[in-house]
C-alpha cells in the first residue's frame, strides 16, 4: 500500500456563491460554498479546489473572506484559483487559509512569478494551471497548445514543453484542464494527461469533462493522474465522493477510505 | 480547559491551519505568537513550518525561536507537537537548499527523495510526496490514542527525516524509502505530516495533544 489517488472535488465561485449549482441527494442547492466545501469534507473528499471566476476587484474581498471560513471549518488541504497574479495575491490567499495557489494566465505572462513564488512560500503551495487544447499534429504526432481566455485564444505555447518548464521553476504540481474535454462530459483527453504525467516528476491532477465514474478511473489508470478533479458528478448528486472511492478501489486504484 | 496553546510563529506560511485545527478540537486558548513572553507561559507548545528550510532557520534564529524551544523542552517540558518543517528543523542538518545546519535537538538527517523514485513494484512515484499515506505506527503512544494503525495522514514534503536513535521512531511512512513520520522522545512529538490537514485522523491527534500529560 502507498500513497492513495485523490478526488478533487471543484467550486466554481463567483462573488461568494458557487455558480454552477450544486445539488446534493435530497439537499437543496444551497449556492454556499461554505456549506458545501463543509459537506464535501464529510464525505471524505481528499482535498477541494476552490476556483475563484469574480471578475471585479471588490469582489476579491468577498473571497478572501470566503477562503478564511472554509479554513476554518475544513480539515482538508485547500487549493485557491483565479486571478492569481503577484506574490502578495499568494500571500494573501496563504494568510486567509489556503495550502495551496493556482497560478494560471499569471504564470504565462510571467514566468518568473512562478519561481519567486515557489523559493518564497515553498514548491508544495504552488500549483500551475493549465488549460490546454489539441492542436494540429506534427509528424503524425498529437499536439496540445495552451489557450486562455476561456479556450478562445491561443498562446503557440507547447502545453508538454510549459509544463517541463513549470516544474522546473519550482511549481509542486500541475492542474491540467483539457479545454476540449471541459463541460462536455466526455471523459478527461487522456492523451495530454499521459504526456504530461510521464514529462514531469511532479504531481498531475486531471481535470476537464468527468461524466461518469469511469472517467476518472480512465484518468488515473490510462492518463497516469495522480489526482482527479470533478465539479458536476458531484454537485448535481449523481455521485458521491464515496461512491467514487469505491467504484475506483473496486478497480484496483488505492483511494483513502 | 484554560490552557493555552502556542503556536510558534516565525513568519513562515500560513498558521491560521494549525490554529483553527487546534480550536475546533477544543484548545482553551491558542496563540500564534513568537513573543517570548506568551510562549514561556504556554502550556504546551506547537511548532509548525512550511517552505525551504533555510529561510525557515534564519527566521528561527534570528527571532530566537530556538532558544525558547529549548527551555519548553528541556527546562519546562512542557508537551511540544512539531509538525512538516517544523519537524525537520529539529534535525542536525537538512540536504535542502545546498545543505542547512538545523537545531540539533534530534540527531539525525533531513534528505531530498531523489529521482528517480520507484515503489516496490518499480513504479514511478513523483515528489513532492503530496496527498494521503498510510502511517504504521511504532510502539504506543498517547498520541496515537483513537487512531487506527495504517491510518491516513496528508503529507506534502520533497525531503525527509531519518533519526540516528532508531528507538525515537514512532510512526514511518513507505515512499521509496522508509521515511520517519513520527518521532517521539519523552515530551516531544514530531510528525512529517500535516494533522491539521488530515481529516479525522489528524484532528483525533491534535486533540490526544491536547490531553497529553508526559511523564516528567
């Protein structure tokens, strides 16, 4: 036995209120993120990633305070994204109670924000995002760029090649979303997930189109993630963490019980 | 339950964690503090520590945070629970950033989990060591009161603690290598792991902390 595969369940959170709805069995949508990280802990997720999407400034307070009451509620690591662009941001999020940052378009403007961020607060806080799209092949060979904005523009970057470069200016792990999986349901596009596990030494968490139990088996047997993420199976209550624990132990995947 | 707990802060990472872990367990009074004053009047001391250890040390020393860890230890005895870094500035010294001279306080190494990493089957293992690992405890211990062996704790670390004395280990952790998750020496007990971030397992660990009483 060793290091379980985690489940990463995902709050999209705009102003303070999760957007896409959550649903839990017999629970009404309750919108706060609060009480919905609160019930995600209980049901023995591993970890929560809490995505910030607020667009104004001001809102950014709302967040802050957002995060500190989840901290102090939930004993689980917790991961803040969104808008991340200066290491006072990541300071900031730190200090509210997040284990973890997720530095995504900051990162590509600046690189070098990845690396003072990891020598000041440590490798195992930083996370680097990337949304990445398949792009055409070169010599018969699949290729995935990274795009921003959503999956609408793209950057000519190679995401295999950024992701070597991440993890070499210090990132501990990479969030890799697929943004031709992502909200379709169709399963996690195992073929960037797999060249990316295999290019870096540091953790992979897949995430991007999880519509069913077996995506996320397929995420980790077939794409080598060491963690999956998921929003809708869960929150619409078609699925519970344990039901996702057990579905993947039944197949041979170690999962913390 | 008027005790007070304090968390030794020497400017390194979040230890909002540590504290609200330690009030949702029941501590009657926790300060994050490194004001001499609070810490020698404490009556059980947690040092925590995230980030690259040489800028962990010299905030250590420069805020004299040794010292008054020494005198908790040594001359109150009070119960101290050192957790991640915190652990590892225990040490002699660390491989990290070029190699750091720690505090000495347990003899023994700190080292990087090299690359590559492969489990006993031969399989690939990233670093940091990030997520949940079974912990198999060693011996009895007050602090493992509750919690079953092969429990899981959250870990998140790219080096780790090898004890000279053998007979300190009071938990160990397979990754590669045999690492020590737990060490234990009389007032002192030292985890790799995060408890604060470890669910029911951790909590239940912080709160046997919290009811401690070692023998004098």
């Amino acid at each position: 036995m060793g290091l379980a595969k985690r489940i990463i369940p995902c709050l999209d959170v705009d102003n303070g209120r999760v957007v896409k709805g959550v649903n839990f069995v017999g629970i009404r949508d309750a919108g706060d993120p609060v009480e919905i990280a609160r019930r995600y802990n209980e049901q023995g997720a591993d970890e929560i990633t809490f995505l910030d999407i607020t667009a104004s400034h001001e809102g950014r307070d709302t967040t802050v305070h957002t995060v500190e009451q989840i901290a102090e509620q939930v004993f689980i690591p917790l991961t803040v994204g969104g808008g991340i662009r200066s290491v006072e941001d990541i300071r900031t999020m730190l200090n509210a109670g997040a284990d973890k940052v997720s530095i995504n378009t900051a990162a590509i403007h600046n690189p070098e924000l990845v690396q003072q961020a990891s020598e000041r607060f440590g490798a195992q806080c930083i996370v680097v995002a990337i949304d990445a799209k398949r792009v055409a092949d070169v010599d018969g060979a699949p290729r995935w760029e990274i795009f921003t904005h959503g999956g609408r523009k793209p950057t000519g970057i190679d995401a295999v090649a950024w992701a070597v470069k991440m993890a070499d200016l210090g990132a501990g792990e990479i969030l890799l979303t697929s943004m031709d999986r992502d909200g379709t349901r169709n399963g996690f596009e195992l073929g960037v997930t797999r060249a990316i596990t295999d290019a870096v030494d540091i953790p992979v968490i897949a995430s991007g189109g999880v519509g069913n139990l077996d995506h996320l088996v397929a995420g980790i047997l077939e794409g080598g993630a060491d963690a999956v993420l998921a929003a809708s199976i869960f929150h619409f209550g078609e699925y519970t963490v344990p039901e996702a624990k057990a579905y993947m132990a039944a197949r041979g995947i170690e999962v913390r019980t | 339950m008027s005790e007070t707990v304090a968390v030794i802060d020497y400017g390194m990472g979040n230890l909002h964690s540590v504290a609200s872990a330690l009030q949702h367990v029941g501590a009657g009074r926790v300060l994050v503090t490194h004001d001499a004053d609070q810490i020698r009047a404490a009556d059980r001391v947690v040092f925590p520590g995230v980030g690259a250890i040489r800028d962990c040390m010299a905030e250590i020393r420069r805020l004299r945070c040794d010292e008054l860890l020494q005198l908790a230890l040594i001359e109150q005895r009070k119960p101290v629970l050192a957790i991640c870094v915190g652990m590892q500035a225990l040490l002699s010294r660390s491989e990290e950033n070029g190699g750091v001279d720690c505090l000495d306080i347990v003899p023994g190494t700190v080292r990087h989990f090299g690359q590559p990493l492969v489990d006993a089957g031969g399989q690939r293992l990233k670093v940091p060591h990030m997520g949940w690992n079974e912990v198999r405890q060693v011996g009895q211990h007050p602090l493992w009161q509750g919690i079953p062996d092969a429990s899981r704790f959250y870990f998140v670390h790219s080096y780790y603690v090898t004890a000279a004395d053998r007979s300190l280990l009071a938990g160990a952790v397979d990754y590669g290598v045999s690492a020590d998750a737990a060490l234990a020496r009389n007032n002192l007990f030292a985890v790799q792991f995060h408890p604060e971030k470890s669910h029911t397992a951790g909590l239940q660990l912080l709160r046997n902390f919290l009811a401690w009483s070692p023998p004098c």
